[in-house]
C-alpha cells in the first residue's frame, strides 16, 4: 500500500476521498473517544522498550513492510514501543515463540544477522533494496525455523504489530475513508453502498488491490 498523504502530526485527505477529513468528526466522539484518537495525532511517545539500535532496526522493518518508502510517514514504532513497555500484547502467543518483547528483540538482533551476512551492514543502513531482500527471506521460508524461531510466527509478530500501529492512525483512515468511531453517534444507513452524510465518495472504487481477484 502507499503510505498516507500529509504529515503524520496533521492526516492529510488525500485525493482518493477528496475533502474528507476524519479529525473533523472528533466533537461528535465521546471524550475518552477523542482523547485517545487526537493523541495519536500529536508529538509520539518517547521510546522505552527498544534500544536505539533497535529502535532503528524496528523503524526500518516496519517502513518496508507497510510500504514507507518516503516521507510523510505513520510513526508506527512508538505505537509498538509503548505496547511493549507496557506489556499491552494481543493477549496470546504461539507456543513455540518468546513473550513478544523478547521476540521483537532477538527478532530485530537476526535481521541485523542477516543484513551484515548478505551486505556487511546494520539492516537500518542497508539499501532500501537489500532491506526488502533480508525481509523476504524470511517469509520465504515460511514455516520453517529462522534463526531458532519459527518465520512464519516471527512473520506474524512483525505485521500483526505493524498493521495495528498503523491503522490506528487518523492518516491511515483519511486514506481509506474510514469515518472514525461511531459512538456515541451511530450508523443510521447501513448496507452496501449505502454513506452516511459525513462520508466521502471513493473516486477510485476499482483501484481495490484484490478486485477480481479469486477469493
């Protein structure tokens, strides 16, 4: 996917939703609501998981997999840092992996393995290139262990983790016209096709990525 139009700090409407703003629906969201939504739209947190070569490492996988190869970008690694610190994980892990913080660790420790194997490089300063290369190897061997681990469970930390910062963030909604939460307000025309009044048009519904595609 492309990544959001528009600073990170201010979402940006993009074309594909033409003067759709989603920030604009924030005094129809309850207070609680709003604050968590607009407090992703300011200043990230600081970092207090990850290390600053981890940190770096992390920023690098995360812009390769959610295709943010220039600016403005989502700051997903704070969003993630946080969790972790936090301890705020999905609730479950796969029993032949680590508790996430230590899977993101030596997870991000391989990748750098790896990086300095094929290009004698830290993976943060490789090629943008030979980052995608390191990356794919390891969802090429799907199932098969990595470095100990399983890749294809690795595979699902890095984007489970990545996704959910990312579609957090009010730029990613501006980009696919999500209108925000709908409490305390409410749908009133639900089905296909159906918009509601602060909705926007798509002026690209076939550009879907799996339109036509079997299912």
């Amino acid at each position: 996917m492309t990544a959001p139009k528009g600073r990170a700090s201010e979402p940006a409407t993009g074309d594909r939703f033409p003067g759709f703003n989603v920030l604009d629906q924030a005094g129809h969201w309850d207070p609680v609501t709003a604050g968590v939504v607009l407090s992703r739209v300011g200043k990230p947190p600081g970092i207090r998981f990850f290390t600053p070569a981890e940190e770096a490492a992390a920023t690098t996988l995360c812009d390769r997999l959610l295709g943010q190869d220039g600016e403005p970008k989502v700051a997903v690694v704070p969003q993630i840092d946080t969790r972790l610190a936090e301890q705020e994980t999905d609730g479950w892990r796969y029993a032949d992996m680590p508790e996430d913080g230590q899977a993101w660790r030596e997870s991000l420790r391989f990748l750098d393995e790896d990086s300095q194997a094929a290009c004698s490089r830290e993976f943060a300063r490789a090629s943008a290139e030979d980052q995608r290369a390191v990356i794919q190897a390891v969802q090429d061997l799907g199932a098969k262990e990595w470095h100990g681990l399983n890749a294809a469970h690795v595979w699902s930390l890095w984007t489970r983790y990545a996704c959910t910062a990312f579609y957090a963030h009010p730029s990613a909604w501006n980009e696919i016209g999500f209108p925000g939460p709908a409490y305390p307000r409410g749908y009133k025309n639900p089905g296909v096709g159906a918009r509601e009044s602060f909705e926007v048009a798509d002026t690209r519904p076939s550009d879907d990525p799996v339109h036509g595609k079997d299912r």
